[in-house]
C-alpha cells in the first residue's frame, strides 16, 4: 500500500512540451486505481440484434489545455470515462463510431488508465483503429446527421481535454442540435458537458437551458485539484459556472459517482458515475431502438 504521505504533490513534468506537467505522484495515488467498480453488463450481452444503430462518440484530439498561469496541463479523454460507457453499449449490441474535430487521432489521459481492468482493456483493444484513425466531425456533420442517421445517441466523454476546441465548434454545435431534434440521446460526464456550450454560438440561448445536468465539480478545480498538483495552475475558466451562465441547472457541488437524466440526457459527475452512466446509456439505447424500429 502506498503511502501518500512520502508521494511529492508537485505537477510531473511532461517533457514532450514546454511547461506542460501530468498530474502529482501524489494526486494519482488518490485519484486512479487499477480496476473500476464495473461489475456486470446494464443489459443481456448483446440484447440488441437488430443491426444499424450505434453511438457517435466526440473526442478530444487536444493534448494540452493552456492554464491560467500560463502552463499546460497534459491531458486528453479521459480512459475510465471513456471506456467504462462504451463497454456496456457495446455489450448491447451496439456499435460506436468515433469522431474528432480534424480526424486527427483521440489523445487518452494515459496516466489515468485501470492497467488491471478487463471491460477497460477489452473496449479500447475494439476501437482501437478508430482511436487511431477517427472520423473527421464535420464529415459527420456533413453526410450522416439527418432523420435517417443510424446514430442512436451522442456521446462526449470527460477528461479537461474536452475544454479545448468542442466548446467552440460549430461543427459540435450542429451535431448537438441534430441530436436533440431528432429525439436521439445525448450523454456526457464530468468535463464532457463543456462541450454543450457551443450551442450558444450564433444562437440567442443555449440548446440546454433549463436542464438538469451533473458535472464535475468547480470547487474540486479550483481547489484541491491544484493544492495536491493534479493541475498545474488555475483554471482557465470554470465550467460548472459558465454552464450555469447558459442557464444549465448544476445539481451537485461533490464528486460522488452521480447521475442524472433530464428528457434524452443523460450526464454523470465524474469516473466515479463512469459505470453507472454506462448503464443508464445501454439501457436507454435498447429502449430508444425498440421505439425507433
């Protein structure tokens, strides 16, 4: 057992880039562990054969988020949040595309990967080439979002990295008010919500107004995030608050593992509600294509 007390809570620098830091030894020991809580698939192992449908992921192929003191923070998706979901819609029988905003490959917040989980493992093994050689989004965009798209649902996962670029891309912004037009699923977790504030720009007001949503915690940001050296400075803006700007109703201020759905939405905390969220999303999957045929 690692004692926490001799771990150094200072950023680790990422010497691929200058003043770019992973997270302390310290902040690590208390934030990952090499399995997750998944016990067991939301539904019966491919209960879905009916073919077509799947979930377009939006990933981040940012590496670094610029911090308020002028330092990067190495990040990406982050691989619990990421994985976890997609492990019990593909166990659904449901199939997963990936997209970026350049086609350029998905960055993974590594250090943060169960090295001793299976469901993790096995789900990145699957989608492996599309990590590598994803979709470009406004591709997507452009010739498969209509009213026959086999999109299910959309899915942006969390990591800091989904505040670089998806906030202020229209081409996310197209994608989200397709989904919420058509009826489809939206689902996101801990920082992945940045992403639905691109539906302000050009707009009067936000898509999500007046929802309910869980994210991850402001005061875990601008607090303990940077007091044990999981961040190396400040924030570059603060994402609870600017939801909340856009009139998303933010129903938690604690990283407990929760979930929540407001009408086709589906959002969780933090890796803690990675399972959960998995489940409620394989759930609402099935119950979305037994309705759409």
């Amino acid at each position: 057992m690692t004692d926490q007390a001799t771990l150094s809570k200072e950023p680790t620098p990422d010497t691929a880039e200058h003043e770019a830091y992973f997270p302390s030894p310290y902040s690590l020991d208390a934030y990952t562990a090499p399995r997750t809580d998944f016990d067991g698939l939301a539904t019966e192992r491919h209960a879905w054969t009916g073919g077509r449908w799947k979930i377009l992921v939006l990933a981040t192929d940012e590496r670094y988020l610029l911090m308020g003191n002028g330092t990067m923070f190495s990040t990406g998706n982050h691989p619990v949040e990421t994985l976890l979901p997609l492990h019990h819609v593909l166990g659904a029988g449901f199939g997963v595309e990936i997209a970026t905003l350049t086609g350029n490959p998905a960055k993974f917040e590594w250090w943060a990967y169960p090295g001793e989980d299976e469901a993790v493992r096995s789900t990145r093994d699957a989608l492996l080439p599309q990590w590598r050689k994803p979709k470009s989004l406004a591709d997507v965009v452009e010739h498969e979002l209509g009213p026959d798209s086999d999109y299910l649902g959309v899915f942006v996962p969390g990591g800091h990295g989904a505040l670089s670029g998806l906030p202020f891309s229209t081409d996310v912004r197209d994608t989200l008010e397709w989904a919420t037009g058509a009826g489809r699923l939206v689902v996101s977790l801990c920082h992945g919500p940045a992403a639905f504030l691109s539906t302000r720009i050009g707009r009067e007001r936000s898509l999500f107004e007046g929802y309910e949503m869980c994210v991850f915690p402001d005061a875990l940001d601008a607090g303990a995030n940077v007091d044990i050296g999981y961040l190396p400075g400040p924030m570059p803006w603060m994402l609870g608050r600017a939801l909340q700007d856009d009139g998303v109703r933010v129903v938690n201020d604690d990283m407990s593992g929760r979930c929540t759905t407001d009408r086709d939405v589906i959002t969780g905390d933090s890796p803690l509600a990675a399972n959960e969220l998995g489940r409620l999303t394989a759930t609402a999957m099935l119950a979305k294509a037994r309705e759409l045929g």
